[in-house]
C-alpha cells in the first residue's frame, strides 16, 4: 500500500518537471470544455493507455517497442488532425467524417452536429488514448522502482495497479491545470471577445507540440528547460516512507536508502524475522561446493546479494571480505549471491573473473535466474540477511552504510550461538579504486542509464532512436545531462557504437565518475581518450585510466574514470572511442 502511494505520489510530481511539457497542448486544448464529458475521459485515456503500454513495455522486449513507436506515429497524425481542425473550422467537419463512426470526433463541430454528450466523451477517451501513447515521462526514482521490479519479475497486478497509481497522479495534477486553465480561457473570452483567436492559438500549439515529438525535441531540447528537480522530491519521499516487504520491485540501494531492522543489537534481543528459505536453484558455486540451509545449522549466516558492476556492492564487499576473515574461524559463514541485473552478468565465466579480481574467497552462489533472489523476496543490490545458528533471519540491511552496526549483528549472534571469544571490535578497511566509498558531501549526480528501457535526461538533438543506427551530436549540456556523438545503435539495455571515434559526453557533480561498460562479440579490447573539460585528466584520473586519459575496454564491468582531485565543481567529461564495437550500460558516480 505505501508503495502505491508512492507512485502516486511521484506521478502527481511530473507537473512540474520538464517531461510533462509536450502533453500539455494536448490537455489544455481542450479546457473550453466541460471538465467531466470532456476533460476528465481524456485523463482516464491517458491513465489507462500509460499503464498498460508501460506494462508491457517493462517485460516484453523489442516488439512492444516496436509496437509502441507505431502507436506515437498513429497518435502523432491523430493530433494533427486535431490542431488543423482546431486552426480551420471550415474543414473540421471534413477531417473528422472518417473519425465520426469510430467515435472520435475531435472538433467543436462535435457538439453543433447535435453528435450529444456520448461523442463528446468518446471523442475524449479516445484522444486522451494518443496522448497516453505520446506521453513519455521522467523515469524518477520512483518509476524506476516500479518498471525495474516487472521487469525482473515480470508482469502481473501489482505492477499495472503501481503504474495506473503513478498514472493517476500525474492525471491529478494535470486535472487541477486543467480546471485552472478553463476558467482561464472563459475569462480570456469573456473580456477580449477573442474566442475563434484562443482556439486558433490552442490549434497552433498541439501542432508544434506534434512536431516537437516527431522530431525528438520533447526529449532534447525541453529537457534542457528545467523547471524543477522532481529527483530529489521522489527520492525524500522513498526515504522517508520506506517501502520495505511492501514493495515488489528491484533498485541499487545507495547510502541513505537502506532498510534496518529498529532494535539496537546491543540492547535489544534481536526478533526472528523469518527462517531461512533454501539455496537451490543456484546455476553454480564458487569457493565452494553446493551448500544448503540444513548443512549450515549450527553456523551464523551472511548473505550478501550482489552483482559485479553494481558500484554500490563494490563499495561495501571491503566490508564482507573483512568480516569473513575475521570471524570464520568463531562459526560465521558468508554467502555471496551473485544475482545479475545486466545480460553479460549471467557469464558465469565473468563473474569468476569478477570474483578473483575482488580477491573474494568466500562461497558466492550463481543465481542467474533470481531463484535465491525470490525465495528470500528480496528487492535490493546489495542487501545483507544475517541468519542464526537455528537458520532464523535475525536482521537485515539495505545498502551501504552502517558496518559497524552490521558487525555488531554478528557478534550478538555468535555469541548466542555459544562463542564465548568474540573481540568487541570492529573492522577497519581503507579500500581504494571503486571500492573506496563515496563522497556524499557534493554528490549531485546519481546513476543514469543509457539503454533506452530507462535512459532520463538524453539531450542529444536528434533525439533517441530504438535499435536503429544514428549519427548523434552533443550541445550544449546542462548538469546531468549527457549526450552521444558518433554513431551509435541504443538498445534497451545499452548503446553500441558502430563506428570508431564515437564519443559520450555528460555534465556531472561529483567526485567519482564510472561508467558501466563492455565489448560486443568479435571486438578485441577498445582503445578511448578520456577528457575533463577538454583536458586530460591529470591527478583527477580513475583507476581505469592514466593520467593523459588513455585505457582500454577489456572486459564487461564497472570502469572508475574519473576521481576528482580538488573542490568538486561542475564538470564536462567526454570519452571518445578509437575503435569500434563497445557497448555502453550505466554511468554511476562517489
């Protein structure tokens, strides 16, 4: 249920973000009209449409992309054909007799055609339709919450009610604009006698709204107008609402967005959770033979989900290496589940690279198809479950953050268990490269994905275009904003350059920059230059890059490129490829 108010509630915030700008042509043509047979079926099109085009969307691959980018080029002609019946009275009657059988009429010559109050609102439900197609919003925490849980776990009714939820929020703040905007425009007519000037100028705006979609711009150039940062809102109100067990959905869980449990392990005893649920389903393990919760009786447990090129795990594994040697010998036992959120994640070959690289000696159990994942019904990358000696879950914890509390856990529980030598201390790490943690004083940039499935804040001109080759180029950015140059194919996970010196640029705030990358099948290592500013990086270089911002792909992980030396202001980094073929996931930043 919090959840669901949370989508709400981050739907009802896309009113003032920038996404929200070409949809509102669309509504306000219409604020002439009787809000209920008129305004209000179109909000319930634009709801119904959103959620069950988003549906699919998270869960159905390439063809309900396909499906969905005919739907906007049948939408877009829709709202032309309203904007010119809007311009030229004379042929509204011409352009809308096709439209008339199906109950679209989509004029004011509707109502003088005595077409009654049921074409009125049919001919508004089937516009607010186009316009749910069209509609394209920020995909905030929130959203990213809620399209990242189905497509995890697939389509079902908890997901279509969240995006209906977060559809219907965005619905209420235009409804309000809208109500607003109406006793506005009566007014307008009221004391200017301008009301054939009025709709002319709404006609006006839904077709440069038609022409600003068709050709990108609604997500270059009005991104680029920054009305507010409705991120950081959705991300107060994950914080302080906590969507725990209620939640069905996957997300990285930084500092600030963990989940503990509210006793003190050193005051209170700890309550039992839940028991243990079993490890099979695991593709593979490594460091160890299969293990099971039966064999484990008698040890206290750590598991710790992770994924590889997740920058929030990497900054907390320092922490689990640590306690797993300390304490291996007073009977804790620590299980790393490696469960994938990229496709070359599933390598297991990768992932035991990854695990040598990490220098992790401790069992890690390969669930490559979120068996483990689901029998623990966890929703977190990383997320730490500590299990006692009876196979109880005693605790949990979300996210970076609070080792000392962490450890503390597992002292209470070994000495529970009996072991009665447990030092009182905790561990003291320093780690460096990725694994050094982030720097949260000036950390104003947050993870961006460049796969279109749910890239936010691209201000390429030419806009984004789906799986099919296109030379980009980048502008003028403003912070957070990122662009392509070269020539690029965007999947929905991430973009392939197909042509050498290609480049990626993004305006960023912090001190850490990392980029998520890799090389496509047949491509050898991929050689790239990397700039701050226009300049290499010197002392500000990345442990993947040397001090004249030269490296190379060799691998598909997480890339350190940039570790700021100095105040942290507002930077340009650009990367330009020498050769073809890599494949680009995610920037994160520390």
């Amino acid at each position: 249920m919090i959840l669901i108010v949370l989508a709400y509630l981050g739907g009802a915030l896309t009113i003032v973000s920038p996404c929200i700008l070409p949809v509102l042509p669309f509504v306000f043509a219409r604020a002439d009209r009787s809000f209920l047979s008129s305004g209000l079926p179109m909000l319930a099109g634009m709801v119904v449409t959103f959620a069950g085009v988003a549906t699919l969307a998270a869960v159905g691959g390439g063809w309900v992309v396909a499906a969905n980018e005919y739907g906007r080029y049948a939408a877009l002609a829709l709202m032309a054909l309203f904007g010119v019946a809007l311009l030229f009275p004379a042929l509204s009657d011409r352009l809308t007799r096709p439209l008339v059988a199906l109950g679209a009429r989509m004029s004011q010559s509707a109502e003088a055609d005595g077409q009654g109050r049921g074409a009125a609102i049919l001919s508004s439900a089937v516009l607010g339709v186009a316009t749910g197609l069209l509609w394209a919003p920020c995909a905030g925490p929130i959203l990213g919450l809620i399209l990242t849980g189905a497509a995890l776990q697939g389509a079902n009714v908890q997901t279509t009610l969240l995006l209906v939820a977060y559809a219907a929020g965005a619905a209420t703040s235009l409804a309000l604009a809208l109500v607003i905007g109406g006793r506005v425009f009566t007014a307008m007519k009221r004391s200017l006698h301008a009301g054939e000037w009025v709709r002319r100028s709404l006609g006006a705006a839904v077709l440069v709204a038609v022409v600003a979609i068709f050709f990108g711009l609604d997500t270059s150039l009005l991104t680029q107008v920054s009305l507010a940062g409705t991120t950081a809102l959705e991300q107060r109100l994950l914080d302080r609402l906590r969507p725990g067990d209620d939640t069905k959905a996957a997300m990285h869980a930084g500092n600030g967005a963990s989940m503990t449990a509210s006793q003190s392990s050193k005051d209170v005893p700890l309550p039992v959770e839940d028991v243990l649920p079993s490890y099979a389903g695991a593709a593979a393990w490594l460091n160890s033979p299969p293990l099971t919760a039966e064999a484990l009786k008698g040890k206290v447990v750590l598991v710790d989900f992770w994924t590889y090129s997740c920058i929030n795990c990497l900054r907390s594994i320092p922490y689990v290496r640590a306690w797993a040697e300390k304490y291996k010998d007073k009977g804790l036992v620590v299980i790393g589940v490696h469960t994938p959120e990229f496709a070359f994640e599933h390598d297991i070959a990768n992932v035991k690279r990854a695990v040598t690289d990490l220098k992790i000696g401790y069992p890690v159990a390969i669930d490559n198809d979120y068996t483990i994942w689901q029998a623990f019904e966890n929703h977190y990358w990383p997320a730490h479950y500590f299990i006692d000696a009876q196979g109880h879950v005693r605790y949990h914890h979300f996210g970076e953050g609070d080792y000392d509390e962490s450890e503390r856990v597992i002292q209470h529980l070994l000495k529970e268990a009996g072991h009665t030598d447990v030092a009182s201390g905790v561990v003291s790490v320093s780690p460096s490269g990725a694994e050094a943690a982030a720097d949260e004083r000036d950390l104003r940039s947050s993870e961006t994905y460049i796969g279109s499935n749910r890239a936010e804040n691209f201000a390429s001109p030419e806009g984004m275009a789906q799986n099919t080759p296109r030379a980009y180029s980048v502008g003028t950015l403003n912070v957070n904003q990122w662009g392509l140059s070269g020539d690029w194919s965007v999947g929905l996970e991430h973009a392939d350059l197909n042509r050498k010196d290609g480049a990626i640029v993004y305006r960023f705030h912090a001190r850490d920059l990392h980029l998520v990358m890799g090389a496509a099948p047949g491509h050898g290592p991929i050689r790239f230059h990397v700039t701050i500013d226009g300049k290499p990086p010197a002392d500000s270089h990345g442990a993947d890059v040397n001090a004249e911002g030269s490296g190379a792909v060799d691998g598909q992980r997480l890339y350190q490129l940039v570790r700021l030396n100095g105040a942290i202001t507002d930077h340009t980094f650009e990367i330009q490829f020498l050769d073809p073929g890599v494949q680009a996931f995610a920037f994160t930043f520390g």
